[in-house]
C-alpha cells in the first residue's frame, strides 16, 4: 500500500506492508535512526515522535496510521538552524548522558511546550512521565525544558 504523508515537513510517499510498524518505516525505510527503540511495548517513549504535533510512541502505531498525517522526527526538529532550542538547551543543561532516551525526551518536551509555553516545573515531570532515563536522574532534564520555556518567552 502506498503511503502519503509528511515527513520533516516535506511531502512523502511510501511503500508499506500492512502491519508494519511506525518505527520501523522511520529506522529502515527513511534512514531516520535518531528515533530510538528502547522496549517495543510502549512503556519507556525512547521512540516518541510528533503527529500532528502531539507525542506519540512509533513503536505502538501502524504505518498506515501514517496517512495524511504531518510527521515529526527528532531530525525535523531543527530544519532552519543547526539545533532547535530544546536540543542546544538540553545540552547546555546537562540533559543528555548516554543520550538514548534524549530524542523521545525532546520530542515530548517539544509537544508540551506546544501545549503549554509556560509549564511549571509539576507540569513538566508529568509531561514527560511516559519517557523514561537510566542515566540522568532526571533533574538535569526538567531544567532543560524550563530553561526552554524562558528562551522562548524571552525571545517573543
């Protein structure tokens, strides 16, 4: 079945199976690895992508969910410049260790600040509650996103 869909903002189309998986189409069809796959059961959001805007988890969808949809990946983030401001603050802050949860991090984080701009620090833990990291503790990763939220607010 051919898919149409967009992709990072360009206009794509796909040959699928049905059945497939929406990670797997990223990973092996698009080359897109910065979509990671951590438990296949929907339980750890390494795999988070944007749909539409809102979070959702690739590795639970189909491919053909796919269709007319817009779709965002962790490399569609920063399509006009080198690093989308939550990647260079999640840097700044210390947000990244192994950097395997990272992109599912920031994709969720990015779908909360289209939500809500100007999230509380609760509002932020509960935002990313469906992302899990083995190495950061977490802390590093909730001033990351604040710290987003206050650019964005500065630069408007």
């Amino acid at each position: 079945m051919t898919l149409y869909f967009t992709l990072n903002g360009k206009k794509t189309a796909l040959d699928v199976a049905p059945g497939r998986r929406v990670i797997d189409v990223l990973r092996e069809d698009c080359g897109l690895t910065g979509t990671k796959e951590g438990c296949g059961a929907g339980e750890c959001g390494a795999c988070t992508i944007l749909v539409d805007g809102e979070s959702r988890l690739s590795c639970l969808m189909l491919a053909l969910q796919l269709s007319g949809r817009e779709i965002t990946t962790i490399e569609g983030m920063a399509v006009e410049r080198p690093l989308h401001t939550l990647q260079d603050t999640f840097m700044q802050k210390g947000g990244v260790q192994c950097g395997f949860c990272t992109p599912g991090m920031i994709m969720s984080a990015a779908a909360l600040l289209n939500r809500n701009p100007h999230p509380t620090r609760s509002d932020i833990r509960t935002g990313l509650s469906g992302n899990l990291c083995r190495c950061t503790g977490y802390q590093k990763i909730v001033d990351a996103v604040e710290a987003t939220a206050r650019r964005e607010e500065e630069a408007t």
